[in-house]
C-alpha cells in the first residue's frame, strides 16, 4: 500500500515539474555571438550552457552555418533567427525543442470536377437520366444514358451528394476529394423492393410515373409496366395513353395522339434506331416488350434541339443493357402468347439481354384472341359459326405475332461503353371465308426490324461523346378481296359486287448519329451533333370496286422515294440559383428531294422559385420529311411517303408550351398550356362523283390540310406508402382547314373532343395488387354527307359536323406476388379490359354503298356508314416468374 502511494507521489511531482519547465525555458535569456559557425554546434553549446533541451538531426543541420549576436535574448527568439531561410522549423514538444524540416506551406486547392457513374445496385446496369445533387449548395447534374454525370469546379475538400432515380431508394453519400481526384464516383442505387420477405409487407409502392425536368416531359418506371390494367401486361406503351395529352380513347384506330396530332408524328426512338411500326393485332397492343426496356420518357411538344425527324413528340425509349453480376430469367404467359427474357454477364466486362414473345394464336383460338381480332379487324365480318380452340377449321382466322430484342454491351475501360442491339416485330394474316356470302380472302404481312451499333465515352471531365449508327427496316404487305351477292329488291337477280384492296411498302432507314456534350462549368453545358438519315422507300396502293363488272372506282397509286436529310445541330444550356434549366439551340437540315435548307429554332426555361415549384417554358419549330398517309378502312393500310415539295408538301409545326409543376410530400400537381399550328399534313379523302348514265364513281384524293390545336393538359399524382393514383385531364380543340374541304372554311378534326378524364389508382396489400382505370371523352366528329337531289353537297352540309356517343369505359386488374426465394418471385393475376361492356364508336367513315345505281334509282342512299368499335369486355389471365 505503501509503495502504491509513493509512486503516485511520483508521478504528481512528475506532472507539476513538467508544467513548471516551459515557464522555465521561456525565463532564460541568451546572450552570445557566433561567426560562421554551424547551427548543429551553436544548439550543442546552447544545450550545455542554458540547460535547454533540443532533439535534432546534426548531420542534417551540419552543413547549415549562422553568423550573428545574441543581445539577451528568449530561446524561441533565437531559434527563429538560426533558423531562417534554412528550410528547418521548431515546434516545442515537452520542453523539447525539436528542429525538423520545414513543410511547406499549403497551396489554395484549385477546384476539382466529381465525375462518376450512376448503377444498379443488383444488375449492374447504368441508370440514364438519375439526378445527382450537391446538398451544400443545391449544385446538379443529370447522368446521360450511359449514366455518366459531371460537376465541375467543386472547391470543398469533401461534399454529401443525393442521388435519385424513378424506381429506386434515394441515396445520401459523402464523397471526399480523394475520390474524385483520381477515377470516376461510382453510386450503385437499391431497387424499391415492394416485399420484405420475413414479414410479407409492404414497404413502399414507389411510383409509376413521375414528371421530368424539361417541359411536356414524363418518366415511366418500366419495372411497373404491369401495373397497368391493359390487354397486354408487358405493353410499354399501355401507361402513356393515361397521360394528360395522350388520347386514351382511341384503342386500335389510330396508335398514339399526343396533343391532336396524327400518330406518325411521334419519333419512337429505341436506341439510336427508328421505331415505324409498334403494333401488334392490328394495335390491340404495342410490339414494345417491357422486360427488355431500362427507360421510357415521353416529350409531348416543345421539345429540345436533340430530337428532329418529327413534327408532335418524341419517345425514348433505353433499352437494357443486360445484369452484370449474375444470370437472370424472367418469363410469362397470357391466352395469347408466351414471352421470355435472359440475362447476364460474360466475362468482366460484357453483358448481355435477350428477350422474345410469341403468340398461340396459330394454334390456339381462344375467345379472348376471337374478341380482340373481330374488333380490331372490324372490316372484316367473321363467321358466326363457334370455332373450337384448337381446330382446323379453314375458315377460322389464322394469325401469329412474335419479337424480340437482343443487345450485348461491352465495357473496355471505365469510360467507355460499346452496344449492338437489335430488335424485330412481325404480323401474320391469313383469312378466308367461304361459306357464305360476302366471300373474303384476306392476307397481311406487316413489322419492323432493327439494329443499333453504339459507343459512348466519357473523354474526360469536360467532354462525353456519343455515336450511333440505326437501321430501321419496315416491311408492309396488304391484300383484301372479297365478293358479295346483294339480291335486287323481291326478285330474285343478285348484284355481284367485288372489292379487291392491296398495298405493298418496304422501307429502309440508315441513320449516323454522333453527338457529344461539353461541361464548360457548372452553370453552362453545350450540346452539339451531327446526324445523317437515309431512307428509301417504295409502295404501292391498287385498290377496285365494280358492281356487275360495271367499275366503281380503279385506283392505282405508286409512290417511291429516295430521301437523304442531313442536319446539324447546337444548343447551349444554363443554370444557377432560381433558374433550373435554359436551353437555346437550333437544328439546321438539308432535304435533297427539295433542295433546301430548312431551319428549327429551340428554346426551353425551367424557373425554381422554390425547391417545390418550378416555372415552365418552350417553344420551337418543328420539320417532317418523312410522313404516313393513312388509307381507308383499317389503320394497317397506310403508306409512307417523302416531302419532295410537289406532291408531298415538307410538314412544319410551331409549337408553344408553358405551366407549372408543384411538388410536396408524395403529390404532384403539374399543370401545362399549349398551342400548336402544324402545316402541310396529307389526308386520303374519299370523293364520291356522278357521271353520265347515272353512274357512279368513288374516288380517293390526297388532300393538304393545316391543323391548329390548343389546350391545358393536368395531372395531379399522390403517392403513399402502400398507394399510388393519379388524375389526368385535358381541355382541348382541334381544328383543320384546307382550301379544297368545306368551302376552305375550318372544320373540326377527327379526334376533336372537348374533355379528356383519366382515373387511375393502384393499391398493394401485403402480397395482393388491385388496380383500376377508367376513361372518359366528350363526343368525337363524324362526317355526315349531306345530299341534295341532284346529288350535290347541300348548303347545310359543315365537315366533321356531327358527334358520336361519349366514350368512357373501366378497366381493373387483380394480381398476387409471392417470394419464393431471395432471388425469385413469382406473379400471377387477371385484367378486364372494359369491364362493364360499353360498345364505344370509335369512328364512323362513310363510303359509296355496295350497289350506288341502284339505291339511288329506288330512291336510296347512296351513302353508307360504317361503324368502328372499340373492344367489348375483355379478360386476360397471366403468369409470371422471375429467377
């Protein structure tokens, strides 16, 4: 106990002495003088004679001499002068003096540049479009679709970044300077996981679809594609028709109308290559497969210099690039056709994706298939004989579908990305009915193929490039005949009459794209490419109505083309506190079937007055060189044509675009205005002529038409933790005008209706998925001919004066979600399409009655209407499973 004492004695005395010798040191005073003599020395004499302390390297210090005097003088004092300019400082440790080399001093760090690259945490695959942001000063970038992202001039030595991207958890992660110094920040992103498997809840629904950044632009999350209660649960395209600004009420008509423009104006790009065809069963569904695809975004008007070739919007759709850390299969079925999609990597640097559907309907008739073909082929009149699933029966419809998406991506260094890609959709139809009368035979052969060849790089902090090489292949061939006997009045003497339609298209497209983009500082980024497109082209419509051999109408109209469009393009954009985005920019393009230069002026401004409100802007000029003429009857016959300046004028749209976007705690308003004026569209209108000896002749003429279209397009979007629906709404008017139509006065256009309602909601329990749809439109046109007497369009006559029946109709789904494992789930469930039957009218096109002499001598007309419907009720059942 003793000794314990006497050593904490010790150590007291220790501490107290110890705190008592700086004191000491500082006491002392010096006083000597020195000549050339070397510091080491002078320290050794000091040591000896002043009892002060110091801990050097005498080797180091030999070489180093001091000449001068000492005048009473502190030992710091004098350490500071045989020091000076030696390279050798002093700090005092414990009353040592220790003499070490001089650090020196520390530059000002000059501003780095983060760059990095954007991941899924699971596959592996690059996130295009996540938002990457800076939390001490709100400073952003946006990944491109290679998921790469720039933020030059960041000067602290280290900064927290968010990192968000549609369908993943939010991340918050601090980057130091070190990391960024050297090599590319990599995020990796967590996927929304909808089950935590312990427990079988629900954490969180995540969101459909949010708004972007720019105006008119919306993000779809492609992973819930199958939310959606459509016909087909891997449809892309099947969420954008329950946008504000997207017709939803035109099932197979017409494909997609995005603020009352023709579907032919919407440029579908699948990576770097044209999409001209995306329907399957005559537009029942689109022939885009979900599973393959990483991203969808729509733009539906004003949007940015990128995108020419398209007068209306653009879809952009990425596809995937393939799971890069371990192998995966996804597969499904419905009555209709089977699909199944493989992934994975090869090797350390590649990856790859394959995905393919088929339909049964070749082999298997299912009621589900006889539905959707008699309404969607509605000019064709089936038997109504009961077809059994898997007969054989030579007047049942024969019909397949398939296609496929393949890409393989290879990553050489950690900037660069090299992809081929490719993908392919094709119809069959064969049809032929001979039991009774109208006697039909009908064949068709319609799709698209594709190839991509794509390499990206991220130069270095200031410089990525992208180049593209696209060919697009489109192949339609069409031919209807049929044969009718009509008997004349109570007597019995039929009429004969006799229709014969064919239509023949190829078309090739080559595009060469190469774009680059340039962060010039944080606030400026400047864009710029070049692209060159080739499409050639040859069609070919033939279409003969006689009565009693007696002919109708004859029409044979060729059409081919050879069309090279050479553009350039430029754009500047600029951001800053309160100012989101602007971007000015412009697109330059030569035509050689007219030989002119043609030029598409750009502007788009995002204003943030606060972190949950932002302003809205756009405005630009808009040109189409290559554009669809739709004919009559079913929306497959149509034919592509070029704008050579003669026959087919160049198609130029201004549009105008300005709203607003507020966001807070899961609820989305966005509210959008529009108007939009587009010249020189193309239409096949249908002529009826009287010429001698009460004959009468039908004729097709191309007429051009101007088009003006405004509005306001609204959505309103919640979200909650188990829920998610959303209210979309359009206001609108469409109007066209032509100087050969309706005494060159306007009129209204076919798919003028004033309100436009969209309900969606989307609830998860536990394993369980309910989901629900419903549509309305106002009254659609028509036009109604008007006749006087002598056969002549009456004075009351007005085009496109008349209105059909609103449209609405309810669609649901039902679905369960089980985990098998960690890594497999499987899925199955039902959609109704159109659950409570409504027969909608779709459109009602006019044409000459089979027998026009006749009717008109008994008094008759000579006008007949026919009546397009939309799909009655509707069940699809599907399976699924992932592993």
């Amino acid at each position: 106990m003793f000794r314990i004492r006497y050593q904490f004695l010790l150590l007291l005395l220790g501490f107290i002495f110890q705190g008592q010798l700086p004191g000491y040191a500082q006491k002392v005073r010096i006083n000597e003088s020195y000549t050339n003599q070397s510091i080491a020395d002078i320290l050794s004499t000091l040591s000896a004679k002043y009892h002060i302390k110091f801990a050097y390297d005498p080797v180091a210090l030999k070489g180093i001499s001091f000449t001068g005097n000492f005048r009473n003088d502190s030992p710091d004092k004098v350490l500071k002068m045989l020091l000076k300019d030696s390279g050798f400082e002093y700090v005092l440790l414990n009353n040592v003096y220790v003499i070490k080399k001089a650090e020196k001093p520390i530059a000002e760090e000059k501003p780095r540049t983060i760059q990095g690259i954007v991941r899924d945490k699971i596959s592996g695959e690059a996130l295009p479009y996540a938002s990457v942001k800076i939390l001490e000063n709100n400073v952003g970038a946006t990944t491109n679709t290679d998921g790469f992202f720039t933020i030059p001039d960041v000067k602290a030595d280290s900064v927290s970044i968010e990192v968000r991207y549609l369908g993943f958890e939010p991340i918050q992660m601090k980057v130091a300077r070190v990391q960024y110094n050297f090599k590319p920040v990599v995020v990796e992103l967590d996927p929304k996981q909808f089950i935590i498997p312990d427990v079988e809840v629900f954490k969180n629904i995540g969101s459909l679809l949010v708004t972007g950044n720019r105006p008119g632009e919306i993000v779809i999350d492609t992973r819930k594609v199958g939310d959606i209660p459509s016909i087909s649960r891997i449809d892309i395209l099947a969420p954008l028709q329950l946008l504000p600004g997207v017709d939803g009420t035109t099932e197979s008509l017409s494909g997609l109308l995005v603020r009352h423009s023709p579907a032919d104006k919407n440029l579908i790009s699948y990576d770097g290559f044209t999409i001209y065809h995306i329907n399957h069963l005559f537009g029942a569904f689109s022939s885009l497969n979900s599973k393959a695809v990483k991203d969808v975004r729509i733009y539906r008007g004003g949007f940015d210099s990128r995108w020419g070739g398209r007068a209306s919007s653009v879809i952009e759709i990425t596809g995937k690039t393939g799971n890069e850390n371990s192998v995966k299969v996804d597969a499904g079925t419905d009555q209709m056709a089977g699909d199944l999609t493989l992934e994975g990597p090869i090797g350390k640097h590649t990856s790859f994706i394959v995905s393919a559907r088929r339909s049964y309907t070749d082999f298997y008739r299912s009621p589900q298939f006889l539905n959707l073909f008699e309404s969607a082929a509605s000019d064709l009149t089936l038997s109504k004989q009961n077809f059994t699933a898997f007969g054989t029966d030579p007047n049942a419809p024969s019909y397949l579908f398939y296609d496929a998406n393949a890409k393989i991506n290879v990553k050489p260094s950690e900037n660069d990305v090299v992809s081929v890609s490719g993908y392919m959709g094709r119809d069959k139809l064969n049809f032929q009915q001979m039991i009774s009368s109208p006697f039909i035979t009908e064949h068709a052969l319609w799709g698209n193929m594709g190839a991509g060849v794509r390499w990206a790089k991220q130069w270095n902090k200031w410089l990525y490039q992208n180049l593209t090489i696209g060919l697009s292949d489109f192949e339609s061939n069409y031919h209807h005949y049929d044969s009718t006997l009509k008997r004349q009045g109570i007597q019995a003497v039929y009429d004969t009459i006799v229709r014969n339609y064919t239509t023949n298209t190829e078309l090739n497209d080559i595009s060469i794209n190469l774009n680059a983009q340039v962060n010039l500082t944080n606030e400026f980024l400047l864009e710029l490419g070049y692209q060159s497109n080739f499409v050639n082209s040859s069609s070919l419509e033939n279409y003969f109505h006689s009565v009693n051999t007696i002919l109708v109408s004859d029409t044979v109209r060729p059409n081919n083309f050879n069309s090279e469009i050479n553009t350039g393009w430029l754009q500047f954009s600029y951001k800053t506190n309160g100012l989101k985005s602007l971007s000015i920019g412009s697109r330059v393009s030569h035509h050689n079937l007219t030989n002119q230069y043609y030029f598409e002026p750009r502007a788009q401004m995002v204003i943030s007055p606060s972190t949950k409100f932002d302003i809205k802007f756009a405005a630009g000029l808009y040109k189409q060189f290559i554009n669809l003429i739709y004919l009559t009857g079913n929306a497959e016959r149509y034919l592509w044509v070029a704008s050579d300046g003669v026959r087919f004028p160049v198609v130029k749209s201004k549009h105008f675009v300005t709203g607003f976007n507020f966001t807070s705690n899961g609820l989305t308003l966005d509210v959008e205005g529009y108007a939009k004026s587009t010249e020189g569209l193309s239409y096949i209108q249908t002529t009826i002529k009287r010429t001698s000896g009460n004959r009468f002749v039908e004729q097709s003429k191309i007429f051009y038409i101007d088009s003006r279209a405004f509005g306001v397009d609204i959505l309103v979007r919640k979200v909650w933790p188990n829920a998610e629906g959303w209210v979309s709404y359009s206001l609108s008017k469409a109007i066209n005008q032509s100087s050969n139509l309706n005494g060159g006065n306007e009129y209204n256009a076919l798919d003028d209706h004033l309100h436009e309602l969209k309900l969606v909601g989307i609830y998860k329990w536990r394993k369980w998925r309910v989901v629900a749809s419903w549509i309305y439109g106002t009254p659609k046109p028509w036009d109604e001919i008007i006749l006087m007497e002598s056969l002549t369009l009456s004075p009351e006559y007005e085009k496109n004066s008349s209105r059909l029946q609103p449209y609405h109709r309810l669609d649901t789904g039902l679905s369960y979600l089980v985990k098998i494992s960690t890594d497999a789930e499987l899925e199955a469930g039902i959609k109704i399409f159109n659950v409570y039957n409504r027969e909608n009218v779709l459109a009602r096109p006019f044409a000459l009655t089979d027998t026009p002499v006749a009717d008109y001598l008994q008094g008759k007309s000579i006008i007949a209407y026919h009546d397009i419907y939309g799909y009655s009720v509707t069940p699809t059942f599907f399976f699924n499973i992932k592993f």
